[in-house]
C-alpha cells in the first residue's frame, strides 16, 4: 500500500480518538457540566449528525479543489473545535464544537476515502479502506483507552487538549506526504455531480449502506455507554475502562485487518459468517456482563466482529458507488455516522428501562437482528458483482 495512505491513517487516528474518547469520559463531563448520563450520550449522536450531513456537504464543497488544500483545512478546523471544547463550561457550546468538529472530520474522511481508492488498483479498495480505518481501530488501542487515563488523572478536559495537539503531526503529514496536484478523481472528465447524486437511487447502493448504518449503530449504541457496564455492572474500578477499550480496539483492529483482504473477494463470507457470530456476541454480553471475564473476552470479540462486518459493508458501499468517483467517500462516510447518530440514541431510551446499564448491549442486538433480517432475502444481491467498478 502507498506511503500516502499510512499518513491519511494517522490523521484518521487523531480524528478517530475524538470520536470514540466519549466513551470513557461521560460520567465526567456530565458531572462536570452538571447534566446527566444520558444528556452527555447526545454529544456522540450530535458528532455522528453532523458526520451525516457534513459527509455530502462538504465533499460537494471541496469537489472542485485539490485533495490535499481540503485534507489540511479539515484537519484545522477540527483543531479549533476542540480548543474551543476544552475551554468551555457550557454544554451547549461543547455540543456546538461536536458538531463542527464533526464537519470536518466527515469532509476529512470523505475526500481521504476518495484520495485512498484513487491511490489502489480498482480491486483493492477493501485493502485501501483496511489501512485507513487501521487509524480509527488504533486510535481505539492507543488513543481512546490513553484519553480515558489522561480523563481519570486530569480531568475530562486534558483529553480535549491532547486530541487537538494530534492535529499537528496529522496536518504536517498531510503537507509533506499528500501530492499537490489532483487525482485522478478530481480531473474535470469526472462525472457531474448530478450524475453522481443519481447513484443514490441505485437499489444495491441503498441496500449496502442500510446494512452499514444498522451494524455501526449496534457497535456504537454499546461503545458510548460501556464504561457503567464496566464500573457498575461488572463492578470494576475505573481504570479498567481502559482496559476494556484496549480490548475492544485490538479485537477492532484484527477484524478491519482480516476483512481487508476479504472484502474484494469473498464479501459473502465475512457476512454469512459475521453477522450470526456478531448477534450472538451482543446477546452473550447482555447476559454474562456481570461476569468480568467474560465481559472482557466477549468486548474483544464483539471489537473484532463489529469492525470486520462494518467495514466489508462500506467497502460495499465504495463498490456500488464507483460510478460517484468523487462523492463515493461521502456515501461511505454517511452511512457509517447515520449508524453512530441512530445508536446512541437507541442506547440511551433503554437506560431508564428495566434493563439499566444492560439496555444498550440489547438494543446493539436487535440492531444486529434488523441488519440480517434484512440482507437474508437479498444475500445474492449484496455480493453480485463484487469486484466490478460500477453498479451492474
């Protein structure tokens, strides 16, 4: 793979430890912000909106322009936002700043997917796609689980502080490894963008990003509230959501690892055999969460699991799209947060259930449930064509 491509990967990194860190630092900013639990979750749902909308948004907006001006603006941008987060006291303005950071990280990881597969042969974008997410699974490792210690030993803000101070490499990787010039993508024989806006009436299209969507939301829907399950279900100490969040991430890498070098060729598979293992994972963890070890063994396979079905179905969604040539990444990039923006939410209306901190773990299931009740009637369709540049 590319040079290049390992440089986008780190700034999906920095980018990828702001979307995740929440996890283990609700209680925190909740206490903190004198707002509850559940009100703080909404800060993962408001990054995950503006990821939705931004995606298209800002893809249209930098279409036009050189890949590597948009890179850099976006990683800027996301820089302030969260110097801004760390400094206020006010949730409304933190909640702000989630949004606009969200902007740019959907307008960063939208042209990177473009930049990404324009920089692979045309049957190796589930490989392109592997290396970039790597940045989002290692920043769930290192950057994620770091968060939450810097969070417990100096408070939640630290954490906003050290993300914005990621940008900085990120940007300077970004100036010195990204060509100047356009690519392929960006050449003016590209089709128009109401060309490119018309594949999203393309059935198969749809149908992939459904799928993605549902599968992100159930991983989403238990990642934002696992540090209760952990200190309170499990009766772990804090520090230990740490732990849990290495583990998730290390499974997380693994899967995004294994389903790059199957999702060019054998998509069917990694979905035959995923999806089942992913809906019993969530089940079993619902039920044996008061079990440490368990709890332990099972967040590292469902990390593995999520990411490996998550991303074979995104990189279905580049597939399907590559009639879209410079929107594709924005396709991928909304599918992937309207799951992030709809998990949460889902999450948080099981809290004052009679399930409690376990609610969220069910919801993930029953996301998984809705995801393979609806790809069983339409398996062949999801694989035909797998390794073609347009929707057949």
């Amino acid at each position: 793979m590319p040079l290049p491509l390992y440089l986008l990967a780190m700034a999906v990194f920095a980018m990828g430890t702001s979307e995740f860190m929440l996890a283990g630092l609700l209680p925190d900013i909740a206490a903190d912000l004198d707002v509850t639990v559940g009100t703080t979750g909404t800060l993962t749902s408001a990054f995950a909106i503006g990821m939705i909308v931004g995606a298209p948004l800002m893809a249209v907006l930098a279409r036009n322009r050189p890949g590597r001006s948009s890179l850099l603006g976006f990683v800027l941008v996301f820089l302030t936002a969260h110097t801004v987060g760390a400094a206020t006291s006010s949730f409304p303005i933190l909640f702000a700043t989630r949004v606009v950071a969200a902007l740019a990280n959907a307008g960063f990881l939208a042209v990177a997917l473009t930049t990404a597969v324009a920089l692979v042969l045309p049957d190796k974008k589930g490989q392109a796609l592997a290396v970039l997410l790597s940045g989002t699974t290692v920043a769930t490792i290192v950057g994620v689980p770091g968060g939450a210690v810097l969070g417990t030993l100096l408070g939640w803000r630290a954490t906003f502080w050290a993300v914005a101070t990621l940008c900085l490499p990120a940007a300077i990787g970004i100036l010195t490894g990204i060509p100047a010039g356009r690519t392929k993508t960006d050449e003016s024989d590209s089709p128009s963008l109401r060309a490119e806006l018309a594949q999203l009436r393309t059935p198969r299209l749809l149908l992939a990003m459904l799928l993605g969507a549902l599968v992100n939301a159930a991983t989403f829907a238990s990642f934002t509230f696992l540090a209760p399950v952990i200190t309170d279900t499990a009766g772990l100490g804090e520090l230990w959501i740490s732990v849990v969040l290495v583990l998730f991430g290390a499974g997380s890498l693994i899967g995004v690892t294994v389903a790059g070098r199957l999702s060019d060729q054998r998509p069917g598979l990694v979905l035959a055999v995923g999806g089942p293992l992913l809906l019993t994972g969530w089940l079993a963890l619902a039920v044996m969460a008061y079990q440490p070890v368990a709890l332990l063994a099972l967040v590292f396979v469902q990390g593995a699991l999520s990411f490996a079905l998550g991303s074979t179905l995104i990189t279905r969604v580049l597939y399907e799209a590559a009639a879209a040539p410079t929107m594709a990444g924005s396709y991928a990039t909304a599918a992937l947060n309207a799951g992030a923006a709809v998990g949460p939410l889902v999450a948080a209306a099981t809290l004052n259930t009679s399930v409690g901190d376990l609610g969220p773990l069910w919801a993930s299931g029953l996301l998984v449930a809705a995801a393979l009740l609806i790809a069983f009637p339409h398996r062949t369709v999801i694989t035909a064509g797998q390794n073609t540049e347009a929707p057949q």
